[in-house]
C-alpha cells in the first residue's frame, strides 16, 4: 500500500507570537518551526505501520505545500522515517488552495491511504481533510484515532459523537488524525538522520488555483486581567461573582 | 440573509449547540433581514420541531439523510449541499463538534463556499464579508475575508448564548437526490463495533468544565473534581499529565492535541499551565485555577486563584458551594 502523510509547517507551539508593525501578518522572523502535531502523530503511526507490516506498505511519502522554508521540516519527517518528500512550491494562502495542490498529486499518482491532522496549530481550519476528500472523491474518515492493518484489512478507530467507533475500511480512504493515533511523537534516530540527508525532496510548481478566504489583519487578544487571588476568607465571595459573571452555583 | 444552520441531535434530543447556532443566525439576520432554515434529519420529534421553532427556525427542513452522524459523512454532505442550494441559502452554519468540524468541510468544498471555523462574534463586516476566528491556538485573532457569495462558518461551543425568538412553526420535508458528486463512490466502510463514552458529549458544550491536573497527587482526590462538577452541573475533564498518569477516568485530555474547549467556566486543579494545555482552554471566558505553586503559569491566564494543595482547598471550596445553593443543581440542556 502506498502511504501519503501530508505535512503542515508551522510556528513551535511554545512560540509566542508576535506581529508586523502594521498587523497584516505574523512576524515569521524569529519562529523556530516544527511538523505540525497532529500530522507528526500521524506520520509516527505512519511509520510504526510499516515497521509492524513490512511487506504491506510499498512507499510512505510526505508532503507539504510551502516555500523553500519548510524543507527544515520535511527533512525532519524523512528523519522520522519517509522514503520520500514531495514539496510544492507555494506560499499557500488558505486551506482550499493547500487541498487543490495536494489533490492534484493524489489524483495523478494514487496513494491508499492519505493522512492528515485534523488541524494545523497555526491557523487550526479543520478544513484540509474534508476537503481533499471532496477534490479527490477518496472516502473520508475523520477523526480518526487509530489505524491498524489485520491481514489486508485496514482497521480504524474512529471518535464520533458521545463514543467511537470501529470501522474496516476500504482503501483508498483519507483519515483525518486526532489524538491518540499514536502514543507520543516519533523522535529521529542517529541512523534516520543521516538517511534522510541521502533522500531526495521533490519539488513541484503548483498549479492554478484559487483561495477562497484571505487573512488581511491579525491582533493579540487583550492581556487577561490580572489573576484575582481568593483567600480562605472569601471562597464564598468567589463562588458569588462566578454566579454574577458566569451565572453559575 | 438566508442562512441555513445544520441542526444535530444526540439520542433524539436536540443539542443546547443547535440553540446557540439559531440565536447566532437571528442576531445575523437583525441588521440585514432574511430568514433561517433548519436543517434537521426524519428522527427529529414534535417536541425537536416546536423547539427549533420557539429559537427562531422560519422554516424546518425535515432531510432524509442527515441527523445520524455517526453514519456517512459525505453522503450527509451532499444532503446538505442539496438543501443549501434548494434553499438558496447563502451561509451555512456548523458547530464546532466532532460532526460538524468533520462535515462542514466536505460542504465547503462541494460549494466551493469560503469556509472558517472557530468564529466565535458576528461578523466584522457584512460587505465584504470578514469576520473574526481564533489562530494559533487562540493566541491571536485573525480578521478572515471570505471571498465567495456563499460561506461556511464553524461557530465555537458556547460562544453565543441561546435566546428564545418564536415564530411560526413551519416544516418541510425533502429528499436529497442520491449522490452524484462523488465518482469513485464511497468505498465499503463496515462498522464493526462502538463503543460509548458519553462523557466525551457533555465535555464539548458544557457550560462549567473542571478539570484536574497532575496536582490531584492521587485517584482518590479524584472525588473532588467529581463533586464540584456534580453540585455545579458541569463536566469533568483532566490535563495530559493527568491523563498519562492515570489519574482520572477520562479517555482523553484537554490541551494542544487533546480537546479544544470553550466553557464559561473552567476550574483548573493542580493544572501547571503549560502552553499546550492553554491552547485547549485559550477560549474560556471565565478560568478559576487552584494550585500550591504560586508561581504556576496557570496563574497568568486565570481570573481567580487559591493557591493551596488541593486537600485542603478542595473541601472547603466545595463548601462554599453548597453553602451558596445546598441542592444540587439541575445539569444544563441537553
């Protein structure tokens, strides 16, 4: 089976952020970047899969929508365990032009199992999945917080509302990755780092598309007030103005 | 404008989300004029039908195919795609629950609507149409121009409060065309099993969420979080630390990669405060933290602090509250 993971860079989830002068964007210059946690938890159990099932996953490949930039992170998801990165060239503007690049590769060269998070912790859409799985008519499942393959059966665990589910699931499918897919992230080994600077990155020119919304203005939300300390004497004085403020008790 | 809003039910009741989703759509509507559209499955009740109704729905479209979401997404999708296009509506409205975050996608892209999730406010500017959402984990907030004629918006849970606004009950029924859109068709998905944790439902919309961290030291301490939860009709929930530690039930965290959530209230106990677990609360309006550390970054974000161990904080908290209200309070709507 042939395996795509697709790659959201985005800034450290410790970073704070800070803006341009003039607001319109975030200022990018002092960002450390990472994959973006839930695609990296994805690619982990990516990688975990073909370790369990070395003869079922023919190819595991990444890939990302992004300038020259984001090549720090790919290299990191081929240290991680890819065969292989696939970029495209292009400052993405919104999460449709992001789904129509990347739909163009799947519906060139198929792929079984297409993995994305559910968000990016940058501009958290929750969009990218759904619709790639529209642009590409793959099946999707969302909120997918296990994959497994028993025999040929790919087996899916999958949240929905109140419980879960589980699912087996034809290929080809797009799973939409929460939580719990995988325990913790994958660290790179000494052996996965040197191997990923002897594999390749492809990069491809994007297509034409369109975006559908565009981000013109950025702010910080207020600083919260100052925290209210609350002494023996007074929890009930607390408990009062959570009722006056938030109606409840 | 028309607007048509996605209705979900959950054991055939209707969900306190759909309320606030139609009291968003009214406020939409007071400057501008238009109407509301439920959209709601063939399991929907009269008690469902004279609620939606009573919270300002002009017109119920009663839809085969929608209404179970734990069936097929994209088959719902397109149902809704009919609709929405049978309706001329020109937004859709989701809440941001496990559904509607996994449909509304699939609808924006069959529209070829602008879609953005985590709108919290109305819209900054109806012409154009651009309108506030949450980035980074709600670090900062981002002012969204949505280009096409018709959108896909993703409200927050909780972020607008239901009000009653009755009009006439008028319902409609209507049978979506099988699906056409999709060629490769849908591939066999076989449910083999589900499981229910129905704790996970209540998490999401509660109004008051109290959660434990680490510094719940122990399982037993673990009544606390419970009580204070029960005597004010909220939810429980618990940190990744607590979770990895085996403190609590729970099945899953809130935080960074575990559940985003908005309540009006969240009491955080012997929760340190770390970035990835902010960025699951970061949308609170109101954050009440009790931990030892004075110095814990959880006291930068909350409006009230005790700083105490949890032993001996707890048990007085929590008679603070009876004292407040001796009976237990009803839980919220379901």
């Amino acid at each position: 089976m042939k395996v795509l993971v697709c790659i959201s860079h985005v800034p450290d989830t410790e970073t704070k952020i800070k803006l341009t002068p003039d607001r319109s964007s975030v200022d990018l210059s002092e960002i450390s970047w990472i994959i973006n946690p839930w695609d990296e938890l994805g690619l982990t159990r990516a990688v975990e899969l073909r370790k369990e099932h070395p003869s079922q996953i023919e190819s595991l490949t990444v890939i990302t929508v992004g300038n020259g930039e984001t090549e720090g992170t790919l290299r990191k998801a081929l240290a991680l365990g890819a065969d292989k990165a696939i970029r495209i060239d292009a400052t993405p503007p919104d999460s449709w032009y992001v789904a129509i690049q990347i739909s163009e590769l799947i519906n060139r060269e198929y792929f079984d199992i297409v993995l994305t998070g559910i968000e990016s912790s940058d501009f958290n859409g929750y969009a990218v999945g759904g619709m790639l799985a529209e642009l590409t008519g793959y099946a999707c499942l969302p909120n997918v917080s296990l994959i497994d393959l028993e025999g040929d059966k790919v087996m899916v665990q999958r949240e929905v509302e109140g419980g879960k589910e589980k699912l087996e699931a034809e290929v080809p499918f797009i799973a939409v990755i929460q939580k719990g897919i995988a325990s913790a992230p994958g660290i790179p080994s000494m052996r996965g780092i040197m191997e990923s600077r002897k594999k390749s990155i492809e990069v491809i020119p994007p297509v034409v598309a369109d975006h559908l919304t565009e981000y013109n203005s950025y702010e910080l939300p207020e600083a919260s007030k100052e925290c209210r300390i609350i002494t023996d004497s007074n929890y009930n004085e607390l408990v009062e103005r959570l009722h006056a403020e938030a109606g409840i008790a | 404008m028309k607007i048509l809003v996605y209705i979900e039910t959950y054991e055939g009741n209707l969900r306190r989300s759909a309320l606030e989703l139609l009291s968003y759509a009214n406020d939409l509507n007071k400057g501008t004029g238009g109407s509301v559209t439920a959209l709601t499955g063939t399991g929907a009740g009269e008690e469902i039908i004279s609620c939606l109704a009573r919270y300002g729905a002009n017109k119920i479209l009663i839809a085969d195919g929608t209404g179970n979401p734990s069936t097929n997404f994209s088959s719902q999708a397109e149902t809704i795609r009919q609709a929405v296009e049978k309706e001329n509506a020109e937004i859709v409205l989701f809440s941001g629950s496990v559904a509607g975050k996994a449909i509304a996608p699939l609808v924006s892209a069959k529209l070829k609507a602008g879609m953005v999730s985590g709108i919290y406010a109305l819209p900054v500017s109806y012409d154009p149409f651009t309108i506030n959402k949450k980035v980074f984990s709600g670090k900062v907030i981002a002012t969204v121009k949505i280009k096409t004629p018709r959108k896909v918006l993703i409200l927050l849970p909780n972020s607008f409060k239901p009000l009653e606004n009755p009009v006439p009950e008028v319902t409609e029924t209507f049978a979506a065309e099988p699906s056409i859109t999709s060629p490769k068709g849908i591939p066999g998905i076989r449910i083999v099993d589900t499981v229910k944790t129905s704790d996970q439902i209540k998490l999401s919309e509660a109004g008051v969420v109290v959660s434990g961290g680490r510094g719940i030291n122990s399982r037993e301490n673990w009544q606390y979080v419970e009580e204070l939860a029960g005597l004010l009709g909220g939810a429980t929930a618990c940190s990744r630390p607590a979770w990895d530690d085996g403190l609590c039930p729970h099945d899953g965290y809130v935080g960074q990669t575990g559940k985003v959530i908005s309540p009006n209230v969240y009491m955080a106990l012997g929760i340190s405060g770390a970035v990835q677990h902010l960025a699951g609360i970061s949308s609170s309006k109101l954050i009440v933290a009790v931990n030892k550390d004075p110095n814990a970054p959880i006291f930068m974000r909350a409006d009230y602090g005790i700083v105490g161990d949890i032993q001996e904080v707890m048990p007085r908290l929590i008679a603070a509250v009876k004292a407040f209200r001796p009976a237990s309070v009803e839980g919220s709507v379901s």
